[in-house]
C-alpha cells in the first residue's frame, strides 16, 4: 500500500507544480532555454519529439518538435541529478499553419 501512496503523492506534486505553457505546430521546431538542466522525460513521444541540446558552456536548450496535435507535459532536467534545474512544460501541439501561398485555392 505504501507504494500507491507514493504514487499518489507524486501526482499530486505534478499537479500543483507550476508549468509553463509552450504551444508549437506540427512540424515546428522551438528551443527552449533550461540552464544547466540535463535529461528530459515527456508523457507521449507521439504528441513531440524532445531532445536537449548543448547551446554553450552555461546553458542547454530544450528541443520540442510538434508531431500531432494534441497535449503532453515534458519535463526539461531529471530529478535525480543533484543541485539541477528542472523545468515543467506543458506542451499544446497544435495543426501546421498555412501561408497562403500554400493553402489550397478554392473554386468558385
């Protein structure tokens, strides 16, 4: 029993957390700054694709691609590495945008 409540109370952590919200189109690429953070873990690799790079000696960046509309949260920084940032993001995919030079011309 004291697994489930472990469980539960780590939910609950996320849940208060503050995130921050990042809204990108599928297809889009956008880097975010995490500071020294290493590692990441998102809830569906079908919603993004994550990656973190090395930006410089001082910072790495989050790298989230946009694969299918939808919601995930992504954490930029593991736990478990000591005296690290680690930040929440909670990552809104949404459809490609159009420019109107691709958007399919409509009959009249």
């Amino acid at each position: 029993m004291l697994g489930a409540s472990l469980l539960v109370g780590t939910t609950l952590a996320v849940a208060d957390e503050e995130r921050t919200a990042v809204t990108v189109a599928v297809g889009q690429t956008v880097e975010l700054e995490v500071g020294y953070a290493m590692g990441h873990l998102c809830d569906s690799d079908s919603v993004v694709r994550a990656e973190m790079r090395n930006k410089n000696a001082d910072t790495n960046v989050f790298a989230i691609t946009g694969l299918a509309a939808g919601t995930t949260l992504c954490r930029a920084g593991t736990v478990t590495v000591e005296n690290r940032p680690t930040v929440l993001f909670e990552i809104t995919v949404v459809a490609p945008v159009r420019s109107p030079a691709t958007a399919p011309k409509r009959r009249r």
